[in-house]
C-alpha cells in the first residue's frame, strides 16, 4: 500500500499530551466527580488511578481541582499507586497530572536520582499561572520533600533554565523571578507587556511593578550603544522600530523575531508559537550570559557592586 493511502494515524504518531491548558468547565468538573469511582483499596484515588476530586475541598485544593488535565493517566513508577491522604499528596497528585515536565535530563536531583519518586516524571505545576510550592517538583511535594526540590530558587543556587524561563512565562510577575533572577524577571515583565498591549501604544494598568524592575531610562539608554567600531553599522543596521512601541534592541547582538514578516505577519500559526518558545529560551540564555558576565566583571573590578539587585538580596547571595 502506498504510504500516501495509509490512514493518517498510521503515519503520525500524537505527541504525549502536555500540560493543562485551561480550566474546567463547571460542567465538565460536574462530569469529572460523577463520573469517578472510588478505589476501595487505594485511599484517595479512582479506580483508574486518579486522585479523587470529591476529596478536594479547601479552597487551595479548588485550584489544583479546577485544572483540566490534558493528560488522562497519572504516571505512578512502574505502575505502583500509592494511597493519597494528606492535602499535600492529593494537591501534588493532581498537579502531577497537570503540571510542565521536565526535559529529558533536566529532572530536579531527586527525579534523578530516581529513590524517592512516585511518578515517573519530573514536573513543577502552576495554578492560574502561579508557581506552586516555590517551584518545586509535584514529586518531591508528594514525599514531604518539596523544601529540599533543587528547584527552589531560595534553596539552591542554580535552578535549570527551563524552570525558571516557565515562571518567566507563565508568571512574570512571580516575587521569587524578581528576587532570584531580577533581570529574568524584567525581561519577561516587557514580554508580558507586548503580549498584553497588542493594539495600544499606551501602559496598561498593570505596568507600574514592570517600571519598579526596568531599569530607569538613563539606563536603559545603554541598550543603544552601538557596536564595537563607532559610526559603522548603527544607522545602517538600525533594526526597524515596532510601531508600537517596544525597547529599542541592540543591532550588533541582537535581530528581533519581530521584524521577520513570517513571524509579524501572524499567518502561519506553528511558525509563531516555535519563535514565541525561541524567544524563552533566548530570555534564558540572555540572562544566564547577563549573569556569567556580571560575576566575572564584579571579579575583575569592572563593576564596582551588582547592577540589579537590591541591597537586602546582595545579603542572601553573599560569598565570605
Ligand atoms: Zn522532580
Ligand atoms: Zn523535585
């Protein structure tokens, strides 16, 4: 049979289905419940291995709850499920089932090292767009080991940059972004800002916690510097200004996606997601640059005192 006659689920295989997308309906959560049946011999779960909607009650639970799964199975290692009793264990089970996962090899210390694990993958989960449990893993919170996850950014030093690009994107508003990686935290706050503000070329209401972390104009004015040979290339290579505003970007480093008609033209949707993904990672790499740079310039006397934080957060991270 030729392949062009084979049925198209022949020929593609569906990708595994990611994170929750959206809340539930109050009609499907309605379903949701009714359609459950208790696992008599597993405390808290379905027969299917699910966590027990009915159980969740509080009104922290409500938002684990409200989540729809995309997934339908949860991933209990090697098919062992255990009870759910504690509000922790019901919450990061549901989260389990609707959170990010990690990328192949990016897994928290205790994913990887693959003791204390229930499921068998590593996801942090948000809730309306909020980071729950300080970033840690679903899986870690499950044990009680949520505090010691080494993706909490106040516990340890360096948090894999698919976590913190995630917050970035899903929360850039997040107190732990800005404390911990301020210029992550400014960099998606001006993201957030173009998302939010297509058509007016005016700040919404929203954007006074974005000019307490920009740097003020002065500073900003530095993205303007020109390349390393004065009067070559500046006007020439000027990027085009957005119309609607935006940061002015810096020619001899950077090409915004922005100004490739593929991508403003807005008629190839796979295209613009793949470059909206593009533009995270290069928020990603730009500030882990930003911060490699920063330390080496504080070393060699180039900077006299870090440039984004705060005195109190200087206290946090000091070395003796
Ligand atoms: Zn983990
Ligand atoms: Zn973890």
């Amino acid at each position: 049979m030729c392949p062009t006659c084979a049925p198209i689920s022949e020929l593609m295989e569906l990708p595994p289905p990611g994170p929750s997308l959206r809340l539930r309906t109050a009609v499907e959560l309605t379903a949701a419940i009714k359609d459950q049946v208790e696992d008599t011999s597993f405390p808290g779960l379905d027969i299917n291995g699910l966590p027990l909607m009915r159980n969740f009650i509080t009104s922290l639970d409500n938002k684990f709850r409200d989540l729809h799964p995309e997934r339908t199975e949860l991933d209990w290692k090697n098919g062992t499920r255990r009870p759910v009793k504690s509000p922790a264990a019901r919450r990061s089970a549901q989260g389990q089932l609707c959170g990010v996962e990690a990328p192949a090899n990016q897994e928290c210390t205790s994913c990887a090292e693959g003791k204390n694990n229930t499921f068998d993958h590593c996801r942090i989960v948000f809730t309306k767009e909020q980071a729950q449990w300080a970033w840690a893993c679903a899986n870690c919170v499950f044990v009680g080991a949520g505090h010691k996850c080494s993706f909490r950014p106040d516990r340890f030093l360096h948090v894999p940059s698919w976590v913190v690009t995630a917050v970035a994107e899903r929360q850039p508003s997040s107190l732990m972004l800005s404390a911990h990686y301020p210029t992550m935290h400014s960099s998606a706050n001006r993201m957030s800002l173009m998302r939010r503000n297509p058509i007016l070329n005016v700040a919404p209401a929203g954007s006074n916690d974005a000019d307490k972390e920009n740097p003020p104009p002065p500073k900003r004015r530095k993205f303007q510097i020109g390349p390393a040979n004065p009067g070559e290339g500046t006007v020439k290579d000027a990027p085009l200004k957005l119309k609607k505003g935006g940061l002015p970007s810096n020619p001899t480093w950077y090409k915004s996606p922005l100004e490739d008609p593929k991508v403003y033209g807005m008629e190839d949707k796979a295209y613009a997601l793949d470059t909206y993904r593009d533009l995270a990672d290069i928020i990603a790499r730009a500030t882990e640059d930003h911060a490699r740079m920063k330390e080496t310039m504080l070393e060699k006397g180039f900077l006299s005192e870090p440039d984004d934080q705060k005195p109190e957060e200087e206290n946090v991270f000091a070395v003796e």
